[in-house]
C-alpha cells in the first residue's frame, strides 16, 4: 500500500513553488500533472514515481481533519494529500519534506 501523507501550511503548495523545490531537491525527476493539474507527480529519471501531491483543500473543520491525522498540530489552514509509493526507497519521502520545508509546511502522517 502507499503511505498516506499530508501536507498542513498555510500557503498553497503552487506548481511554481514545487517545481523550484524539486529541483534542487531531485534535479534528475521529472513532473507529470494530470486533470488540469489537479493530480501532480515526481517520478525519477528511469520512470519510477516517487511522490505524488493532490489539490489543496481549505481546513473548515480542523478538529474533524485532525481526527485523521496521527499527530496533528494545533491549528492548520490549508491541506494537500500526498502518496508515497509502496516501498518507496526515501526518496520520495525527502522530497516530500523539502516540499513542506520549502512552503513553511508540516507534513504529517495519515492514520
């Protein structure tokens, strides 16, 4: 199974943001996005994802959203779900970090 993450800011994680993250993160990858940029995507230069970032969603209700969380903050404005693949060797997971470093983020794990 994939590990579920999320990522809690306070600025949306932007394309541009991303792509500059990555970068310097991953310059080897690659970025596909899928439905208009809704669904994005890291994957290494042999093909292979590593992460994959969903559309950001505004928190309405935080005590609901942290109950999915498994060691969620005290308050969040903003959330984007993000999948590492199974088996993901870390580095998925570091880019996936740089990302929420890069936007002044939290990445937590999904119960």
């Amino acid at each position: 199974m994939p590990t579920e993450l999320a990522l809690l800011s306070d600025v949306e994680p932007s394309t541009d943001a991303v792509l500059a993250i990555a970068a310097a993160a991953h310059p080897d990858g690659a970025y596909v996005a899928f439905r208009g940029g809704e669904i994005r995507q890291f994957v290494d230069a042999t093909g292979k994802p590593l992460l994959c970032l969903f559309g950001t969603r505004p928190v309405l209700r935080s005590r609901e959203a942290a109950q999915a969380l498994q060691a969620p903050p005290s308050a969040f404005a903003l959330w984007t779900d993000l999948t590492l693949p199974y088996g993901d060797d870390g580095r998925g997971r570091a880019l996936a970090e740089a990302i929420a470093a890069g936007i002044g983020g939290r990445l937590e794990n999904r119960r």
